[in-house]
C-alpha cells in the first residue's frame, strides 16, 4: 500500500497558508448577487443549479479563486472535477488571469478519469495490480472481448463483442462489480453476460491492465475496502467542486460522496434542465436529490441569462415546465426584447432544407431588415445525424459553406461508405477498393490471408478481384466457411449487376436490395450498440436520397462530386450539428429543423424509456433553444419520404408547448387543412393566427403555395389516421408460404407495415420488404 508519509507535512503547511491574512477580492464585484451568494458560501454543501447563459463557469471559477484568495484552502487541496479536459484547462486559466498570476500546483483539477489515473496508480496493488498498468484503447477492448467469446464458444453474430463491451460499460457507470450485477440485469442476457464480464476482468489483471471505466470501478472498491484510504484523502481533498453535476452517471455520484462524506465541502455545479445524456448512463436524478444527500445543503439558483433575449426564454420555459421531475427555475434577462421565436412548417424535409438554405443567404447579405450576419454566427441544430444529408446536399448545390461539428459529415459515415461501396460494386464490378471494404463486411469469414489470396490470385491472371476471387473459388482455392460466404457474395453482385436499368426494378428498390440480402442491414439490426439505431436511420436517409436521381450512376457520379468539391479552407461556415453536440455551445442565429412526432421527440427515446425518455427529449429541446443569442427559428415538415413511401408527420408536441406570445408563425395557410396541434395547446389556434399574421414573404414561402396549388397537402388528423390504418394492411397475410430471389422459400410470422418477418426454410428468420417477395403458388415451376 502506498505510504502517506507526506501527509503531516502537507497539513502543517496548509495551517500555515491558512494563517496568512486574506487579501482584498475585487474580483466579487463583477458577480450579480446569486453568483455572489454561491461563491461566499463556502462550507458545507452547496448546488449552485446554473440555468443556460447563466455564467456557471464565472461563478465556478470565482469560488476557486476565493477559496485560494482568502487562504482558505491551498491549490493542492481543491479537488476540482470536470468532463471535458477542454473545461478544465479552461478553467485553470480563468483561475490564473483571475489570480493574476500563474497558478502552481493544482494537480487535482481535471476530468474524473485523469484523476482517477492518478490515485489509482498510487494504490494499484489494492486492485491486484501494478503501478504500471496500461489503459486499454476500444479496438483493444474489442479484441480481446473477441478472444474471450471464441474461447466460450458463443456465436459471434449473437454476442457481437462491440455489443458485450457496451454491456459491461452499462455496468461499470453503474458501479456494479461482476459479482453485484442484480440477477435481473444478468438473467436478460442468458447469464453469460456476467460470465463473460467476470473473464474479461481477469483477463485484464493477469494483463496488468484496466478500462476506462475501471479508473472509476478501482478507486471506489478501494475505497469501500480500505477506511484508511478513503479517510487520508478526505483530509486532503477538503473542498471539493462538480461542474455538470447532472451529467454524472452512479459510479461517478458514489466516488464523490464517499470524498466528500466527511467535511461535506461539496459545491455542485449543473442544471437538471440539461441532462441529455441518460443514453450514455448520466442520471439525473442525481442532481434531483442533492438535498437529501446532504441535508442543510444551500441551494442557490442562478437564473440571470446573458446570453438570449426575454422571447427565446420565454419559449424554452414554456417547453422544460412540462417535466415533472425538475428542481425548478425562472431565467430572466435584461436584453432588449429582440424577435420572437419563429416557427414554420413546410411541405417536406427537402423544402425544409431549402428554405433553410435561402433564409441563411438571406441572413449573410442583411436582406432581413437585420444587419448582414457572418455565416460562422448560425448553426443548425438536428436531432438525429441522418437529418443533416438533406442540409448538406443543399449546400453543397448552393455552394454554402459549411462544418459538421461532433462527428463526420454524412457522406464520410462509416456505414454509408460501406453502402455506397456496395453500390459501387453493383454498377462497377471492377472496383477493386470498393471490393476490398465489403468484402468481409458483414463478416464472412475472409480474412487477412483469404483476401491475400484473392489478392494474389486477381495480380497472376490480370483481372479485377471480383473475377480473382471467382477464378479463386474455382480452383478450390478457398475453403470452408469463406469459401461458401465469397460465393454467395459473388453470386448477388452478378444478380444485382443485372438488375441495373431494369425497368420493373427501380433503382431506389436495388438499393433497398442490395443492403439487403448482402446482409448488411441486417449486421446493424443484430448490433446492440448506442450507435447501431442512428446508422440504420442514416442507411434509410441514404436509399431516400436516391429518389432525386434518374439511375444509381447517376447518384454515385454526385456523391463523388461532392466529395471532390469538399475543402477544409478557412472561411465563414454555417454549422451543422446535432443537439447532442451543441451543449455549451452558442450562437446568434439558431435554426432547429425536424421538430415532428417520432422524430423529436425521438419515437425510440420514448419506446425505450417512457416518461423518462420523453422528459429527456424535452431538455434536449430547452437546450437547443438556449444555445440561440438572437434569432431561434423552428421547423417541421408535413410529410417525409421513408423508404419510397410518402409517411404524414404531426407537429412536434413540443410545438404546443411554446407560449403563443413569444411566437411568429410563418407556415402558410393550408399546410395542415385547417389546424393542428393537441386540443387546447398553446398553438392550437395555429391557422386562424396564420390568415391575420404578417407572414414573412420569402421565397421558399411563395414557392410553397404555389406548390400547395399543385399537389395535395397532407389532410386534418382523423383523415391522416385513416390513411396511416389505410396504408398499414399488408397485401399478405400472417402463415401466408412466400418466395425469396436469395432466401428461398418461407412462412410470415409476422408483419409490420410493408415489412414482413419470415421464417425461412433455410435461411432462418429474417425481416424483408414486402415488395421483395411473392406468393409461393406464383412462382412458375
């Protein structure tokens, strides 16, 4: 065990520091007097629950430098916790400019994993392990995740190791040990989930290494296990600071009571208005009881925005007063009323995009009455990945530049390079790269040496690989499992091949094909990862965009322009990002796009979690309105195309939520037939508002009328109704005998819209669309 000789020194010292005289705090008068309030209260605990725009990190900065300024406490006696080492270097440096002067020594600000580095390293042996040990990287992870389940010989496809390593990630943010996994948790995985956590952790002790999230996992059993550890370092730690406390997840909430379980100097820093990441184990609830962790706690609320106008407040407390499970706060601020929130509805996600796209030019060169705003001053917030194709594509033919925050731009997605591979293959057989990326993918059994000697095989007779790897199977070159996957592979991309300019196969229904009986749809169906549902929506947004285009080389001629025409230059761009990655995050023109039932708030969110999930989704909305200084401007669309088929979407319930005397409406009338919205919502007088509003005449707005003369628009929701019944009767029925082109023949055991469940007679069960199939007598002998 490590010694804790220092310690008598250090807390001789620290009395020393502590004796000096306090010098003056010029820095307490620039803090309005809830900031002050939080800053001087410096014993005992204390939330200090931060609106948005509330100057959280001013007044989290400022308690630091008070504590220091007054001698109250030494650097090395702060322990301050952040998520972000971008937070904390920050956060260092206001200290500093603060302080006037360069702060030493303050080894115990950082994230909790960098902390938890630290000490773990100092109490390794407490763990079985050495000082030494190595963090592990995720395709390490994997790897040996992939080891452990070959060795139990388990399915692969059914216990995928990405998948295990979010399981057991699940369970380590909750602080559960192998042995304390509740018999329910354990009992829904076949109760080999356990016994493969239980492998995994010792695999990783007898390897001298740890996981990110046993930095956590480590400190807390050591702590729970060894009083004299726990007990030095509460001496040491003995004013402790939280910043995103609503972002903690349970392991993370429990390290720090057991620190902060004597003294009690805790000051937690969030908002329960904002925690938006349950998905990833954050829990709110952990802010939500802070009082009864610690009875006597001084709350104290700050709700003094600087940062958005008295209507975009307005609008977001109208939505976050929905939630019942909230602490509850009033943000104000003392800027000029400034627009109301505008709110626009559009035929669909296309015209969405483009009247985005023209309000944006519109809002650069000034022509709003506004003066001319920097592209890099916008930002368009969507609620899932798959939304901004349509915005991309729009401005890429625009010629607007652009930026993805938080992630790749939709093209340079995994799963859509791996699609659009196949796509590739398909219209270009001879595509060695594009044969090489899918050639394993899903797996198929072709490894490393089974490609080298397609490889080998392709170079010797001078062809492509699509023909090596044939030329391979002939020879009998290749065995087993590889051999029979390779050449059902080859035997799709020779019938898909054909079916290119076939008239009674359109292109967008080849797509849909391909993905699927390549299997690949099917590999994101099976993976149980966070990420696996975006992908499979981004793979539905990608078949979607075909439907613009004459063939498939057509399409794939305009996604390689695009991806030439692509260029880091500096320059003004708007920003394009998910709400997700725009927490912090602030900008004077905010456009929130997608705003429909089931897509926000997101139908998966609120299957999954109920309540729970739908008070997610409506912070998720506070947020995104509060990141807007200036202009918020929220859309939705009447209809949207989803594989081929025209779906009719309902206003966002969010949308009713917004309180009517801090909105502009400028949806045009006719939209929605004469109204929407729940009865008696805040906006459920929508279209008698419209016919005596000043609508904004744009030209996305005049386009739409005249578009609304030329084609239905979408009906009142009882007619809705009957054509989402309507359109949900399949042509088949349940038991009904089906053939398949690759899978054969088949039974339904169940239907869903135009997708069927089949058990098939050798392929198993699988899901299919409908149009793919046909009744097994009309299949001509």
């Amino acid at each position: 065990m490590s010694s804790f000789d220092e310690s008598d020194a250090f807390e001789s010292a620290s009395l020393a520091t502590r004796a000096m005289a306090a010098r003056p705090t010029p820095y307490l008068d620039d803090l309005n007097p809830a900031q002050r309030e939080a800053v001087e209260a410096l014993e005992g605990p204390v939330l200090m629950l931060a609106g948005a725009g509330t100057g959280k990190t001013k007044a989290l900065t400022t308690r630091m430098v008070h504590l220091l300024n007054t001698n109250t406490a030494r650097p090395n006696e702060i322990l301050a916790v952040t998520f972000t080492n971008k937070a904390a270097r920050e956060m260092k440096m206001r200290v500093g400019r603060m302080m006037g002067e360069a702060v030493e020594g303050m080894p115990w600000l950082g994230t909790f994993h960098s902390i938890c580095v630290k000490l773990l390293r100092r109490h390794a042996e407490l763990v079985e392990l050495k000082s030494n040990f190595t963090i592990l990287d995720t395709d390490d992870q994997l790897r040996l995740l992939k080891q452990l389940v070959a060795a139990a010989n388990i399915d692969d496809k059914r216990w995928p190791a990405r998948m295990l390593a979010g399981i057991i990630d699940q369970w380590k943010n909750r602080a559960w040990t192998p042995d304390q996994v509740p018999a329910a948790e354990a009992s829904a995985y076949d109760g080999k989930g356990v016994a493969l956590y239980t492998q995994y952790q010792t695999r990783l002790r007898e390897l001298n290494a740890v996981d990110f999230g046993d930095l956590l996992l480590h400190m807390e059993t050591i702590f729970q296990t060894h009083d004299d550890v726990l007990e030095q370092y509460r001496r040491w730690f003995r004013y402790i600071l939280v910043d995103e406390y609503q972002d903690t997840n349970v392991a993370q909430y429990l390290w720090l009571r057991l620190l902060a379980g004597g003294h009690r100097n805790i000051c937690c820093v969030g908002d329960d208005d904002q925690s938006i990441y349950g998905w990833r184990g954050a829990e709110v609830g952990n802010i939500l009881r802070f009082e009864k962790d610690f009875p006597g706690a001084t709350v104290v609320r700050l709700e003094q925005n600087y940062r958005s106008t008295p209507h975009i407040l307005a609008a977001a407390s109208g939505v976050i007063a929905g939630n019942k499970d909230r602490l509850g706060k009033e943000l104000w601020t003392q800027a000029e009323e400034g627009e109301k929130v505008r709110l626009i509805g559009h035929w669909d996600g296309d015209e969405e995009a483009r009247w985005v796209g023209e309000e944006i030019e519109a809002m650069q060169r000034g022509t709003r009455g506004m003066q001319p705003m920097s592209l890099d001053h916008m930002a368009i917030l969507v609620r899932a990945s798959h939304q901004m194709r349509a915005f991309e594509d729009r401005f890429l033919t625009i010629g607007m530049p652009y930026r993805v925050i938080g992630g790749p731009r939709f093209y340079e997605r995994m799963e859509i390079r791996d699609a659009m591979a196949y796509f590739r293959l398909v219209v270009s057989p001879a595509d060695d790269l594009a044969f090489e990326r899918v050639v394993n993918t899903p797996k198929r059994g072709l490894g490393d040496k089974a490609q080298q000697k397609i490889q080998v095989t392709a170079r010797q007779n001078g062809v492509s690989l699509v023909e090596g790897a044939a030329l391979l199977l002939e020879e009998k070159g290749l065995t087993g499992k590889g051999a029979s996957e390779l050449g059902k592979l080859l035997e799709g991309l020779r019938r898909w091949g054909r079916l290119v300019g076939d008239k009674d196969v359109s292109h967008v229904e080849l797509a849909e094909m391909v993905l699927d009986e390549s299997d690949y749809t099917e590999m994101w169906q099976l993976d149980k990862t966070p990420e696996a549902p975006g992908r499979l929506e981004n793979l539905k947004e990608l078949v979607k965009a075909l439907e613009g285009f004459e063939n498939l080389q057509g399409f794939l001629e305009h996604v390689s322009l695009i991806m030439d025409n692509e260029s880091e230059e500096a320059g003004e761009k708007v920003s394009i990002m998910t709400l997700h990655a725009a927490k912090g995050l602030e900008f004077p023109a905010v456009f929130l796009p997608g705003w429909e039932d089931g897509l926000f708030p997101s139908q998966r969110s609120m299957d999954e979690s109920g309540v729970k999930g739908l008070e997610e989704e409506r912070r998720l909305a506070y947020v995104g309105i509060t990141r807007a200084e200036e202009v918020c401007t929220i859309s939705f669309a009447g209809n949207r195309r989803v594989y081929g088929q025209w779906q009719s979407q309902m206003p966002s319930r969010f949308i009713d939520e917004l309180p009517e005397d801090h909105v502009e409406v400028l949806t045009p009338p006719g939209l929605y037939g004469g109204g929407y919205g729940a009865a008696g919502g805040g906006l459920g007088s929508i279209e008698s508002r419209v016919a005596e509003a000043n609508v904004y005449n744009s030209p996305g707005w005049k386009r739409m009328q005249a578009r609304s003369q030329q084609r239905p628009m979408s009906q009142p929701q009882e007619a809705r109704d009957m054509v989402i019944d309507a359109q949900a009767v399949s042509a088949h029925e349940m038991g009904e005998r089906v053939f398949h082109q690759k899978f054969g023949y088949g039974a339904i055991i169940g239907i869903e819209g135009d997708k069927l469940e089949i058990d098939f007679e050798k392929a198993g069960v699988k899901k299919v669309v409908a149009r793919f199939v046909t009744g097994a007598d009309d299949i001509p002998f």
